[in-house]
C-alpha cells in the first residue's frame, strides 16, 4: 500500500491513513458514506468534516486538535487532500475484479499442477 499525503499550510506533511476505524469515525462524524467516497462526490463540507479522521494517529501524536488541522487548511490543500485521497481509498477498497486472475491465466495453471498433500495420493 502506497502512502499518500499533503501538506498544510504551515509546510507540514500529513500522511492519510485509510483504516476500516478511520473511515467508520469519517462516515459516523460526517455522513460520508463509502459510496460518496469511492465516486468522490463530497460536499466541501463533509470533506472537511471527514478530513482529520484520517490523520487521527499523527494528530495524537503532535497533540493537535482536529481543529488545529482544519485551520491549517486552505483551497489548495483541499485539492491535495483530495487528489490523494482518492487513490487511497481505491486502495483500500479496489473493485472486485481488480483482484482476481483471469481465466486461463498462469496462476490458474498453478493451481492445477499443485502438489497434492503426503498421503493423499492413489496407491496401487
């Protein structure tokens, strides 16, 4: 998994973390749901709402608010924020047939030609 992140506008760098907790406190704090968030139509308003949710482990760790990083957003680190983002959640959440092998493909093959388990071979 590629981080991705943006950079405030005191030059500071946020990675965004998309976890299955950071998205459940996202979408409970905003009414982001994962649908809006795979088509990547939010309201600038649930964006910013959701936003600090997935930097919550570096907010601790420089104990700052989600306040404190909402000020520190201005129109071009919402375009950043967004455009990584995006390829984050794709990640963490890709299509289902992004994942599987083709038919016919050499993984299929492998499988075929896989060693059976000892003791699970005919005798005579």
């Amino acid at each position: 998994m590629q981080i991705r992140s943006f950079v405030d506008t005191e030059s500071v760098k946020w990675d965004i973390e998309v976890t299955a907790g950071n998205l459940l406190k996202a979408c409970r704090g905003s009414g982001l749901t994962l649908n809006t968030l795979m088509s990547m139509e939010i309201p600038v308003e649930t964006l910013l709402e959701a936003l600090p949710c997935f930097c919550t482990r570096q907010l601790k760790e420089r104990g700052l608010s989600k306040e404190d990083l909402l000020e520190r957003i201005g129109p071009d680190q919402m375009k950043t924020f967004m455009e990584a983002l995006s390829p984050s959640v794709e990640e963490a959440f890709p299509n289902e047939g992004d994942s599987l092998p083709e038919k016919g493909s050499v993984e299929d093959e492998a499988k075929e030609e896989a060693p059976k388990s000892p003791g699970s071979a005919k005798t005579s």
